[in-house]
C-alpha cells in the first residue's frame, strides 16, 4: 500500500508552528507550480503562505529571506534564483504527496 500526506495540511501545520518556514514553503511552492507546472500545494494554500509572509515579515529569520521581495509575495510570484536544493525538495514531496 502507497503512503501519501495533505501537503496542504502538512505546511500549514508546519508554519504554523514555526513562521519562519512560511519562506520556504512559498519558494518551493512557486518552484513547483511554475518550474516543474506540478503544483505541490494548492493556490489556496500558496496565497495564504504569501499572506503569511508579508504580515510577518519584519519578524521572519530565515536564511532564505533575502531571496524574496514583497513584490514576489503581493504577485505570488518568486522572481529570485531558487536554492540549488529546491528540485531535491520537491522530488521527495513530491513521492510522499502521490504515494509513489
């Protein structure tokens, strides 16, 4: 039988706990849906992570930080260069979201 997890769930629970990982999220979300055109998360899910960021932005540490503008999170958009491990990321959500 195939595993599979609500990457929907799974972020939200995750920066829920810690915000910080709201910048992430939002670079692998855009990663997926506009690099690869296979979205890991929902729209819904990638508007709220980009909602997220600009209320708590002033207050988010994350080394990823610098890569985004305010601009990328208002047109959910990321217009910086993804971190190199962004397509190992995803392949292994990926697995887990489809069970295989």
């Amino acid at each position: 039988m195939d595993f599979t997890i609500d990457l929907d769930k799974e972020c939200m629970d995750d920066v829920e706990t810690t915000k910080d990982h709201c910048i992430p999220w939002f670079i692998l979300a855009c990663y997926s849906k506009y690099e690869k055109q296979d979205p890991l998360v929902s729209e819904n899910r990638l508007e709220r992570l980009a909602r997220m960021c600009l209320t708590e932005w002033d207050d988010i540490e994350h080394e990823y930080k610098s890569l985004l503008t305010r601009e990328d999170l208002n047109s959910k958009l990321f217009t910086g260069e993804y971190p190199k491990m962004m397509e190992r990321i995803y392949k292994q959500l990926r697995t887990l979201k489809n069970g295989r």
